[in-house]
C-alpha cells in the first residue's frame, strides 16, 4: 500500500501551461478516479506519477518519498518507482504470449524462474485466465487482451496502480464486468489506485473519491455522493447531469 502526493505541481509543454496548480493527497489503499473531459489533463498527471513525464514544477510523491520536484537532479526513473500502468490501448506485446506478457515486469526485476512462475500463476487465477498462457494475443478476445495487460500492471505487486481509460475498447457488457474486477481486485490486493476516465459512470461506481478536472485544474474532489449532492459550479453540474 501506498500514498500519492501532488503539491503545486505544474506542467508546461514549451510555453504551454497545461496542469496549473496541481494539489492533491492519495491514501494509502484507496481509489481514485481523474473525471473530465478530452484535453484536461488526466493522462498528462497520470504519466507524471509514472515518471513517463517531467513535471515542470511542484513536488510529487509516492509513500512520502519524493520522486519529482520538476529538476532533473531529484528525478527518480519509472523502474525505481514501482508504479504499475494499464493503458487505455490493450499494449500487449503481439510477440509474446500470455505467460511471457504477465512475467515481463518480474524478467525486468530479475526475479528467480520459480518465482516468476507461482506469480504468474497466482495473478492468472485473479484475473481469471488461468489456462491460456499460452495463447498469443491475437488469439484472443478484447476483454482477455484486457486482463492480460492489468495482470501485468498487477503481478510485480505494484505500490500504485494507474489506469488510463483502460475499459473504454471494451463493450457496454464487459465493459460492466471489468469495472467490477478491477475493483475487487483493488480491494483484494489493497492497491492505491488512480484510473482515468471520461466516463462518469465508471467514476461514480468505482471510485473512493473523484477528482473532477477541467482546462488543467482540479475544480472539486470528493466522494461520489457528495459531488452528486453538491456540485462546485455549472461545469461539474453539467459534466456529471
Ligand atoms: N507531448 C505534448 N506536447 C504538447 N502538448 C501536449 C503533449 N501531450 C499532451 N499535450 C496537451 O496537454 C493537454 C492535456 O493532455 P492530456 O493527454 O493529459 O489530456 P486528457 O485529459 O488525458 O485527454 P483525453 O481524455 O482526450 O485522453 C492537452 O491540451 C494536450 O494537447
Ligand atoms: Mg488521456
């Protein structure tokens, strides 16, 4: 388990602001949800959390460990910060098949053959593939594709998991299904989540808390019943109407 700390953060592409001021907390364990809507914002701070962008400004940090203050010199890289990421794009490798795809991240931490092997196992019961390691990806179904790639972001036991729209590929049925197995595994594994979504619904269903984002800024955070019963202004009223 795991905190994320966002403390004035701020990014600019060249002369381009596009995170203002950027304050927020993560509890250990709990989920977050960035809600808002094409261009705000959300992948561009999920990615700074990853280490695969620089803030330009502000201190980030994950379990009270600063890992970016916007100089190169205080910047730890993505592999030391044990970060999983589920894309919105299944990013399987089509190359490898199921077993190779999940055992990646331990391979690159050199974890021993048996270990490898009795992790993979467990998180393919979890995600429910067990079975079809061998199969490649082009074998398979959306929603399996989809598995795969989250018990990759999974089995190196990941201090925060960050998903970026990562069911929006998917139809409305499994789409559904998904939402309640990324929860359950979340709860199961205690995992500090941030997921990215345009989608209110799967805000509002999953989520501890939701951070509603609009032109770079955060303009309300709060647990899903309070933001239905008390929106901040028009645009959170209007967004989630
Ligand atoms: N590499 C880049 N160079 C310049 N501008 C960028 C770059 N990446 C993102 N931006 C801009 O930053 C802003 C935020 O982009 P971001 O991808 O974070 O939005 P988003 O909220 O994830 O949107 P979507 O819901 O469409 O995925 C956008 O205006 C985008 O054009
Ligand atoms: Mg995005």
């Amino acid at each position: 388990m795991s905190t994320v700390e966002f403390n004035q953060v701020i990014k600019s592409y060249g002369d381009v602001k596009v995170i203002h001021d950027f304050n927020l907390s993560i509890n250990d364990g709990e989920f977050v949800s960035f809600l808002g809507p094409s261009g705000c914002g959300k992948t561009t701070c999920l990615r700074m959390v990853a280490g695969l962008e620089h803030n330009t400004g502000g201190v980030i940090k994950i379990d009270n460990v600063t890992v970016s203050t916007g100089k190169s010199s205080e910047f730890v890289p993505p592999e030391n910060r044990k970060v999983g990421m589920v894309f919105q794009s299944y990013a399987v490798w089509p190359h490898m098949n199921v077993f190779d795809n999940i055992a990646y991240p331990l391979k690159i931490e050199k974890a021993s053959k048996t270990e490898i092997e009795s992790k993979v196992k467990e998180i393919l019961d979890i995600v429910e593939l067990s079975g079809l390691e061998n199969r490649m990806p082009n074998e398979l179904s959306g929603g399996q594709q989809q598995r795969v790639a989250l018990a990759r972001g999974l089995v190196a036991r990941p201090k925060v998991l960050l998903l970026d729209e990562p069911l929006s590929n998917l139809d409305a049925k499994l789409r559904e299904k998904m939402r309640g197995d990324i929860r359950k595994i979340q709860q199961q594994f205690k995992i500090t989540c941030i997921y990215v979504t345009h989608d209110q619904i799967e805000a509002f269903t999953m989520s501890d808390r939701i951070v509603i984002m609009n032109k770079g800024d955060i303009v309300q955070m709060g647990t899903p019943e309070e933001i239905r019963q008390a929106p901040a202004n028009d645009f959170v009223a209007n967004f989630i109407s």
